[in-house]
C-alpha cells in the first residue's frame, strides 16, 4: 500500500483529499504545517507528499527544498488555488513531480496520483537493482561489475519487461548471445523456449528451411514435414546472431515475420501465425551495409527498436581480474585441478592486453593456461597471449622493467628460442630445411630444438 501525505494549514482540505485517497486505497497522513509534516518525514518513509503551496512560516517551495533533502526519493506535488507559471517551472526546477490547481478536476487529480506512485515504484526499483549490481558479479551468466556493464544490466532488465525487438551490438567475443538469454530468462517469457540460430554459419540453401522449416516433398530429401526454428521458438524468444550476414532474399522473408507475424514452410501454401520475440545481434556496422546496399534499411528499424551496445574488454579493465578468476575456476574444476588464482604478475601481463577477441579470448587463454599449469597458481610462463597474426607465450622482457619476483631464465631462453623458430619456420613457409638456415644452425640440430621444445 503506498503511503501519502498530506501537508495543508486549510482542515476542510485536508480532511477532504484524507477521505479522497483513503478511498482510492492509499495509506494517508496530514499535516497541518511544513513544520508538523518535515518532523513527521524524519520518523516515516513516505512514497508521496501532497503540499499545499501558500502556507505560514514556510511555504510550499521552501519545504519542497528541505523535504527533498530529508527525504530524496519521496516525490512531490503542489497544490496551489492560484497557478503561476514561474512558480510551476521553479517548482519543477527544484525537484517537484507536479504542479496542480485547486480547482481540479478528480478523474485527472486521481490519475496524475497513480501515474506519480508508478513511476516513484520503477526509480525505487531501478535504483535498488543498480545499489545491488554495484556489488555484484555476475547477471545470468554474465560476468563483470565495472560501470559499463552495470549499465547494460540495467538495460536489460528494462528491455526485459517489454516485448519490443531488440538488436544486440557488440565486437565479435564480448557475449551478445548471453545478453540476449539474460533478456529471455527476466521476461515474461521465460517458461517458453529460447532458439538460437547464427545467421552467418548456415549456408544459404540451408538457412532458410532451418528459420522456416519445410514441407514433405517440396525438395529432394524432403521425406517428412519439419518445423523450422521460427515455429518451435512460438511463444518465446527467437535470438538470430549475426544476422547482417543474412542474404537479401531472407531479409526479406524475414521481414515480413516482423511486420506481420506469418511465415510459409518452404513448399508449403498456408500461413503460419508465430508470437515470437525477435533477439538480433551483429558485429558488423548496419546502417553502413544500409547505404551500400547490403541490408534493407526497413528491416533494419524492425529489429532495432532496441539496440544494446555490449562494450570490448579493453573498455571495461576493472572486469579482467574478475573474468580470469571465473575463467580459473570452471577449467580447474572441469579438468580436475587445484589451481585456485593467477599470479600476480600474471594478472599485469593480461590487464595490458588489449584483448581483440574480447572475453572469448580471455576463456581460452585462460583453459589453455590451466591445462598447461603444473603449480598451483597460473603462471605467467603458461599464458599463451596471442599477438599480430601469431601466438606467443608472454614475454616478461618486453614489460620495460625487472618483476620484483625476478624470472626464470631458463623458461626465458626456451621462450626466446621458440619464438625465433616460429618466425623462421613461418617466413620458410613450414619448410624446416629452409627454416635451418635462417636460423644459421644444421637441420638436425633444429629437429632437436623443436622435439625439445614440444612444438
């Protein structure tokens, strides 16, 4: 029940809006002063203050100022007999919710009451899920707690409640398929299913009967009827990733599932009506295929009614540490390990990374690196971090400085050797032969330095 109060020297006012309210099922108490009604704000929490504007000693204004100091998230309207539009605007500016005359009309007064609790129930809401993800870790499955991220869960949470189409927009790796299960799994469409389908890893003459199914005998080695993903998806949410690599003639079969609900099985000659909330996602810049004619531009604003920008890994730093040590627990526990952290310097080795393949590539230098990783603690030594078109093992000697902790040096010179042969096996094309005499040493001992090394 939502509390309101009521601050007005005129008793008959009073009484009037207490039986009013009371009525409308609101928990109602007065007050006959800003005085009385302030001392009362310091005892009790309330979602709505109701205040006269011309009162003694202090009027509506001032005890606006000072009730928003006491009491911030309580909302506030004026109510005056003579409305000024000065008056309203330095209301407003001074945080009141509304400004209404005396003289109103009750549906409308009534109304602006139920639309000023709703909206003070969705900031308290939102306000209390941020306070919550400000410590937190992790949404569903996504993992993170910097200011970016944080923002993207409050994000989803809203587009959660709606049933608007939304276009997930991110770098290839920073998660823009667990964004859009985070968005089913808080809908109200949770209990139906979620199908996910990449739009750029189907051949065209498949895509289309996996998005739209087929009826027997429409092709060769059509023996049965089969439902396509749009129709087992009815009801619940349908996610299509990299949906810019759909080919014009399913863009435009697509686009008639957005705009009128119905789609045809390949062969088939009957509508089939879908309720199915459409998740795209992309890595490729749209409005760009737009104008080179790529992407149809209608298509387009049907399935952006929503976009959710996923930030990179390198704009989100604070959340490394946090993802490493994720990433170091599910591989220790999948492979049975004892690992429990990364070092120290470890840890520096990645936070300078600018991480291309975002937090995809964290996981996977992180699996490999515990399936490497003999100790109990990951070592910089088995963090394999890739660099230009190669792959390379860390390299404490380009850090610019000695680690407190001093280095292997044996682990350095292996690195060192590998790396030379690497090169010189990569610029002779593979040809350990002609790798030998880059490197200046005789083909045997080159068998045996790459047999040593385990390459």
């Amino acid at each position: 029940m939502a509390t309101i109060l009521v601050v007005d020297d005129d008793k008959g006012m009073r009484e009037f809006l207490d039986i009013m309210l009371t009525r409308e099922g609101y928990d109602v108490r007065c007050a006959s002063s800003a005085a009385e009604a302030l001392n009362s704000c310091r005892k009790h929490s309330y979602d709505l203050i109701l205040t006269d504007l011309k009162m003694p000693k202090m009027d509506g204004l001032e005890f606006l100022k000072v009730v928003k100091e006491i009491s911030p998230e309580s909302l506030v309207i004026l109510i005056t007999a003579y409305a000024s539009g000065d008056t309203a605007v330095r209301a407003m500016k001074d945080g009141a919710y509304d400004y209404i005359e005396k003289n109103f009309n009750l549906e409308e007064f009534t109304a602006t009451i139920r639309n000023a609790l709703e909206s003070n129930g969705r900031m308290r809401n939102d306000a209390k899920f941020l306070r919550e993800m400000e410590n937190a870790v992790s949404f569903g499955e996504i993992i993170g707690k910097s200011r970016e991220m944080v923002k993207v869960y409050s994000l989803i949470k809203k587009v959660a409640e709606t049933t608007a189409n939304v276009l997930i927009l991110g770098e290839s790796g920073t998660g823009k398929e667990l964004v859009a299960k985070a968005i089913h799994a808080n809908s109200p469409r949770k209990e139906k299913p979620f199908v996910a389908i990449n739009c750029g890893g189907i051949p065209e003459n498949l895509l289309e009967s996996e998005l739209f199914g087929y009826q027997k005998g429409s092709f060769t080695g059509a023996y049965a009827d089969k439902a396509g993903l749009f129709e087992i998806a009815r009801g619940g949410t349908i996610f299509l990733d990299e949906v810019g690599e759909l080919p014009p003639v399913l863009q435009v079969k697509l686009l008639r599932v957005v705009q009128e609900k119905t789609f045809l099985r390949i062969g088939g000659t009957e509508n089939i009506r879908v309720d199915v909330r459409i998740i795209s996602a992309t890595n490729r810049n749209l409005e760009e295929m737009i104008r080179k004619g790529e992407f149809r531009e209608d298509l387009y604003y049907r399935l952006n009614v929503i976009p959710v920008r996923i930030p990179p890994l390198r704009e989100r730093k604070e959340d490394i540490a946090i993802l490493t040590r994720f990433f170091i627990e599910k591989y220790a526990r999948e492979f049975g390990k004892g690992i429990k952290n990364i070092s120290n310097y470890g840890l520096e080795l990645l936070m300078e990374y600018s991480f291309p393949g975002n937090v995809r590539e964290l996981e996977n230098i992180i699996e490999r690196s515990v399936a490497l990783e003999q100790s109990s603690i990951v070592l910089p030594e088995n963090l394999v971090i890739s660099k230009g078109n190669s792959e390379e093992q860390a390299d404490v000697s380009k850090m610019g400085q000695f680690p407190d902790q001093g280095i292997n040096l044996n682990t350095e010179m292996a690195r060192f050797e590998r790396d030379m042969i690497e090169k010189a096996l990569e610029k002779s094309n593979g040809s350990k032969t002609r790798a030998a005499e880059l490197l200046q040493v005789s083909f045997d001992s080159l068998r045996y330095r790459i047999e040593k090394l385990g390459m």
